[in-house]
C-alpha cells in the first residue's frame, strides 16, 4: 500500500521539496508538533498524520533527500472537544501551538479570528489530487468568511431509528412501512405527522415509550430545531441568532410529545445506558442519535439481540431525518465533522498542510472510518471493498447531502446548554413554549450581549 500511496503523491512530494521552508529543507529531521485530544474511539485522528509522516520519509529518502519529518505528537486527556479547543487557545496565547491540531469543526471560527488557522482555500484549489472528491457540503463545515480553514478528517449524521416491528404490531401495513423514509424525503410526512404515528404506536401497546433522545447537552436534537426553520447563525453578520417564531414552534412539538405520552417526561433525566438499552431492548419505539450507535445495535449487545446483516437490519430497524415542519418542507440531518487545522504562524506551516493532505487520501479515512464507525469525507470512499463493506456506513452516507452543521463560533456552547435547559424545562412540565422562548432570550442576551441577534 505504501508503494501506491508514494507513486500517487510523487508530484505533491516535489511540491514539499520546492514550498517547505529553507530551513525544513537543509535539516535532517523536521519536528511537526501535533495536538490531538485523547480519543480511545478514534486513535487514528494523530494516527493518520503520523502515518503519512512515513509515507512522506519514504519519499524524501526515493528522492535522495537526508530530511526526515517527525511528529511529536502531544495528546490532550481534555473532557471533551470544547475543553480541548479552550486548551488550545491557551496554548497558543503563550506561544506554545502546534503545527497540526485536531478540532471540533464548530471552533473553526474562533481560531481563524484569532489568527491561528491557516487559509488553506488556495491551497486545497491546488491539491485536487488530495481534496477534488470530498463531499462538497463537508467544505461548508469548515469555512469562516467564506473562506476554506481547516480539512474535514471525518464525518457522521445524525437520524432517527424506529423499530418497524411496533409498526406492524400497531397494525402498519409493509406498504405504510416501506414508504415511511421516502415520505420524509418528499415533505409528505412532517414533524406533526411523526409524533401522531409515536403515539399510535405506544397507544397501541406495541411500545413502552416513544420517542427518546440523549439525555444531556449535544448537537442532536438541533436538527429538530432545524426541521422547523430555525437558524443559529447569521452568516453575513457571524453572529449567534435567536429565531422566536421557528424556536416556539419547535419547543411546542417537544411539549406535544411529552404531554403526549410521545416521548417520556423525564428523558432529560434519564442515564446514557437507559437511553440505549431501552431501544435495544425494545421497550422504546424510535431513538434519535448517530450513525455510530449501530457499532451496539448489531448483534449480541445491550441483552438483546438484533440481526447484523443489511437485509435483517432493515427489515426491522429504519432510518430517517427529522422529518420538516410544513408539508413540501426538506427533512433535516446534522453532522459534526472533526477537523484537520495548521498553525499558518508555524515555520512549517507548508509542510504540514502536505501531511494533512496524505491523510486526506482514501486509505487512511477509511481505516478510521471502519474503525470509528464514521461516515467518509470522500465521495469515492463508497466503493472501497472496506468500506461498502461496512454496509451501515456506506448506507448513512448517503444521507450527507443534506447535512447542516453547527454555528461556527466560540460562544455556542453556551448557547446550546441554555437550549436544553429550555428543552428540558419543557418536557418536564415546568416551562410551557411560550416561556422556554422568554427564558432563551433573556438568558442569551446576558450571557451572549452584542454577539446576539433575536428575530421575532
């Protein structure tokens, strides 16, 4: 594979040789520093990088060069990628950033403003061998005023699965069933319409509960907000948006849910492990989360098990997006990508663009793909034997297109924690929509200021 690899980036190792800093050039070992969060669930976010060190010393020595690139890997026991972004910025502000770092793509934003992201839109226009067949809606992830500051390393989606057993048993016809994700797709069934099938179905007796979600603050349930229009961000402005007309509709859907019966009352109280054990265990009907959670539904997992074949699979678990608000509306997903970014302060700035490029490549995103049970970043990632293999992977990715993202800006966290708290206090009876919408714009207009703009 390595010999492939060297024949394919032979021009781009010229490219090295010829753009890399003089003093790059003239040493006999290159040191690029890199930070990546501690990630037992995807090593190969350093690994990769580390790999095409390899690939690119290998290079260096065919081409009878005495440089040699080494990676002096730091990675950060952060709780998180918020944490990890904040160490970051700390980091740099004493002077002490790395070359290459692995990022969460909503801190993009924050660390283009403050100088520490390379512009690299020039730089992927040049390296189509590289860059030409990512996923055009991942390129969105990344940009900062319109331009290109880091290179997606991996994607997800988010959906909602729903056991099509409790669909028959509520008395669903296999035509009803079937139909189900492509009625999302056209608009015909909308959110309203979703919540009136839940219920039946717990109605029916054929579910315990609903509809269920994570039980703590996350990226998910944006794409049910999303589904009834609201938008987080100006992107003219950059600044955080609170739209009133599209959050009250949305929170009065969680509170139809919950008063409902639809979805539990205390889910925002519930563990992690109650969440996914009741889908797996069938006592929930539908559970709205990501494309990894399939690594527990397959199988012997969680006391229960489900068939780990395509064709079983489908036959008793199906996929949608939130389905829109209106009808004729477009269903809304979400993904998260992480992301590569390159310290344009750093006097090997060139050369770890060229890394970030080798582990753009095919082989390497998709070993971390297969193993981390993310979805590609290239589109030609589908017809590698490993990963079509990975049939729920090469399934979601075809839900990528339609992929919205997070706000790319500093002070989100804070917005969304307020937004489940507002979510939460619905649910639980203790905030009709009306007043969940009041206490997100009084909340945010304290904690966000000027970098709030509320739309009524």
């Amino acid at each position: 594979m390595r010999s492939l690899l060297s024949a394919t980036v032979a021009a781009a190792v010229g490219g090295v040789l010829l753009a890399a800093p003089a003093t790059s050039v003239l040493a006999e070992e290159v040191v690029v520093k890199m930070w990546s969060r501690a990630d037992r669930s995807g090593p190969l976010r350093s690994g990769n990088i580390v790999a095409a060190a390899n690939i690119l010393n290998e290079s260096f020595e065919a081409a009878g060069s005495e440089t040699r690139v080494r990676i002096d890997l730091f990675e950060n026991n952060a709780n998180g990628f918020d944490q990890d972004a904040l160490d970051l910025l700390q980091a740099f502000a004493i002077d002490k950033g790395p070359d290459i770092y692995v990022a969460a793509h909503e801190w993009v934003g924050e660390f283009a403003r403050n100088g520490y992201a390379m512009d690299m839109t020039q730089f992927v226009e040049k390296n189509d061998w590289a860059f030409g067949d990512v996923i055009p809606v991942l390129w969105e992830s990344v940009r900062y005023k319109g331009k290109i500051h880091a290179i997606p390393q991996d994607s997800e989606i988010r959906m909602i699965f729903y056991n099509k057993d409790m669909l028959r048993k509520a008395g669903k016809s296999e035509e009803f069933i079937e139909s189900l994700p492509g009625k999302v797709e056209e608009g015909l069934i909308t959110a309203a319409d979703w919540g009136q099938i839940v219920k039946e179905v717990v109605d029916s007796g054929a579910a315990e509960m609903g509809q269920i979600h994570r039980p703590n603050v996350g990226p998910d349930y944006l794409m049910t907000f999303a589904g009834f229009g609201a938008t987080f961000q100006n992107p003219e402005t950059g600044k955080l948006m609170l739209a009133k007309g599209p959050m009250l509709d949305a929170l009065t859907w969680f509170d139809w849910m919950a008063r409902n019966n639809a979805t539990p009352s205390n889910n925002t109280a519930m563990s992690w492990d109650d969440v996914q054990n009741s889908f797996k265990q069938e006592r929930v009907f539908a559970y709205h989360h990501g494309i990894w959670t399939m690594s527990w539904q397959l199988g012997d997992e969680r006391g229960n098990t489900w068939p780990t074949d395509e064709k079983g699979y489908f036959e008793k678990i199906g996929w949608i997006p939130q389905p829109p608000a209106e009808k004729g509306g477009k269903p809304a997903n979400l993904s998260h990508p992480i992301v590569y970014v390159v310290n344009p302060q750093s006097e090997n700035a060139e050369l770890a663009a060229r890394l970030v490029a080798l582990a753009t490549l095919p082989h390497f995103n998709t070993q971390h793909a297969v193993g981390s049970y993310h979805t590609a970043i290239l589109n030609g990632q589908r017809t590698m034997p490993a990963y079509a293999e990975v049939w729920p992977l090469a399934k979601a990715t075809e839900l990528l297109s339609n992929a919205s993202f997070m706000p790319s800006h500093p002070d989100f966290g804070k917005y969304n924690g307020l937004l489940y708290k507002a979510l939460q206090g619905v649910e639980t009876g203790r905030l009709d929509p009306e007043e969940a919408v009041l206490f997100l714009e009084d909340e945010l207009s304290v904690e966000l200021g000027d970098e709030l703009e509320i739309v009524e």
